[in-house]
C-alpha cells in the first residue's frame, strides 16, 4: 500500500499534476490500474489471471435485495441472531454496546461450521467479509473505526449470501432424488460416499469471484443456511428441526472456541 501510494506521488504530485495525495491516489487507481486489469481479464476471458473489477452494491442490487432472499432470511433469522451473539467477538464499549465480528472471527466461524474447503478458500472468506462492510460517516474516530472494520448483524447476513454465491451447492431437485429433507442431511451424507464424490462436487461446483450464482441466490442462500444450520445442530444436544436456540448457540460456540466463550479465557 505504501508503494502505491509513493508511486501515485511521483506520477501525479511531484510533476504539478495535482496538489493532494489523496487525488493522485485516486487517478492512479481509476486511471492508470482498474482500466488495465478489466483488459487483463477480457484478454483472458475473464479467468486464470487478472479478476475484472466489479462495484460491491452490483451483487446487492442484482441478487440479493429480493424478496425472495428476504424471505429465506427472515425464515432462519432467529438462528442466525443467536449465531451471531455468540461469535461477535470485537469487544464492545460502554458507549457502543453493538456487538461485531472481526475478520479472524468471521474466518473461525466458517472453518467451525466447515464451509472453507475446495470451493470457499481463505481468500474467497476474506473477500465477502470485506465486500460486506457497512459505510460509515466518520472514520477516522474509534467507534468508526471499528464499524469499518468489522461486520454488525446485517454485514454478518450480506457475507453469508455472498458465501452462498461462491459454494458448491446441491440442487433441489438432487435432494428431493436422494430422499433427504433439506441440503444439510444431505451434504452429510455426500462426504461419507466413498470415491471421493464429495470433494469432487466441491471442485467442480465452486462458482468464481464475481460469477453470477449458479441458481437464483435465494435458493443458495437456503440451502447454504441448511447447511450451516444444521451443521451446529449435529454437534449440540436438543432436536434438530433447523432451529438453533440461544443455548445450543452458545454451547456450539464453547466447544468451537468461538467469540465471548473465546475471550473469556484469554
């Protein structure tokens, strides 16, 4: 970052092209890398090289402000807010009680529950977190600091949607074939296969950076959050009706170490 901004220096504010660092940074982006690397991508087709440069609220507005992904996340938002409460792992302040997850705790989350693997790596992990970042009016004081940094509830469900874009999924009508109920029996099933059949899906299935979804995001979405969902389900006591309550949550979170039953121990 530095080098970037030492090279926007030299190009734009020494030579008198313009006064402010932040003004050169900006044409240097704008004008002298994006445009070079959307031509990177088109010469490659748009894969193996160079990833085309795409504005976060495209996915927003083309996929995931519908009814349809509104509905299934109001179906799990009970789950999903007890989730949330036990994984927030940044420390709140008397004056900030809004609880928020880092990117270490968003990243532990997702290895928890098993959704990184062949199809979601790191990168794709840190790239929906960061892509769902809440704008914020005054960044430069702590508590906006740590809305920039962070993701609220609402940032939480943005970057599951957009995990849910990037995942090698089933299809509902392979689920119903198979006699299951909802994809996280499903799935569970599908590792046990001998023949490497499961990670073969995850190679095969995983959609790219910035691809459109495979199916319409409302069904990803609902069947990646059966999959999660059920995922902590298996691993806590009470019955598994695709309902997480406050305590399985916080009983699934001690055992994966995760947010507060993290923090207190340290």
């Amino acid at each position: 970052m530095c080098a970037v901004v030492l090279l926007a220096i030299n190009k734009y504010v020494l030579p008198g092209v313009v006064i402010d660092v932040s003004d050169a940074l900006h044409r240097l982006i704008w004008r002298d890398l994006t445009p070079r690397l959307n031509a990177a991508s088109d010469e490659q087709g748009g894969g193996g090289g160079a990833s085309p440069i795409f504005e976060p609220n495209e996915f927003r507005e083309e996929h995931m402000y519908t009814e349809a992904v509104d509905l299934v996340l109001r179906a799990h938002e009970k789950s999903l807010r007890a989730l949330f409460s036990v994984i927030s792992d940044v420390k709140r302040a008397r004056t900030d009680p809004l609880p928020l997850l880092s990117l270490e705790g968003w990243r532990a989350f997702l290895r928890a529950v098993e959704l990184l693997g062949a199809d979601i790596t790191e990168r794709d992990a840190a790239l929906c977190f960061s892509w769902s970042r809440m704008a914020v009016s005054e960044r430069r004081t702590e508590r906006g600091q740590r809305h920039e940094s962070c993701l609220p509830f609402e940032g939480f469900l943005e970057a599951l949607c957009r995990i849910a874009a990037l995942k090698a999924l089933p299809t509902d009508e392979e689920i119903a074939n198979a006699g299951h109920a909802h994809a996280g029996t499903y799935m569970i099933e599908l590792r046990t296969k001998p023949g490497g059949v499961f990670e073969e899906m995850l190679r095969t299935r995983s959609v790219g950076w910035g691809e459109e979804p495979v199916e319409p995001l409302a069904r990803c979405v609902a069947h990646l959050l059966e999959i999660l969902i059920y995922t902590v389900e298996a691993e806590t006591q009470g019955a598994d009706n695709l309902q997480v309550t406050a305590k399985e949550a916080l009983l699934w979170a001690q055992a994966a170490r995760l947010g507060p039953a993290v923090n207190s121990k340290r």
